[in-house]
C-alpha cells in the first residue's frame, strides 16, 4: 500500500507535506486544495461551505478549531 501522505520537517522550522496524487483537487484547508493552482488556495471555511478570500489572516483564522488555541 502506498502512503496517503508523507510530512517532512527540518527540525529547523521547515515541514513540507505530501498527499498521494488521487487527493490532488479533492483536499482544503490550511495547505491548500492540491491542485497546483496557488491562487485558489485561500479558502475559507464558513457555515455555508467554503469561500475564496484573499486576505491570509481571514484565510488562516477561518481554520481554528474553538477551544485549540490558549
């Protein structure tokens, strides 16, 4: 069996993930959606699906699960 994904980090601050080519298009969130497209990345997570926003703060804060962060 393939692996699905594979994460690398440098111990230096660097990670970089992989995902198994059948996801490519079909995952969101804070990594993007893997369809190497970079400008429809910024995806938003709302109560009515996912929107598109420009703005990298909006973007990153819209993934915070309540309760995670202190």
């Amino acid at each position: 069996m393939a692996d699905e994904f594979t994460v690398w980090f440098n111990g230096n601050g660097l990670v970089d993930v992989a995902i198994d080519e059948k996801y490519h298009g079909k995952v969101c969130g804070l990594l993007g959606n893997a369809n190497d497209d970079p400008d429809d990345d910024f995806q938003k997570l709302t109560s009515n699906g996912l929107e598109l926003v420009s703005d990298v703060n909006e973007f990153a804060n819209s993934w915070v699960v309540p309760g995670s962060c202190p």
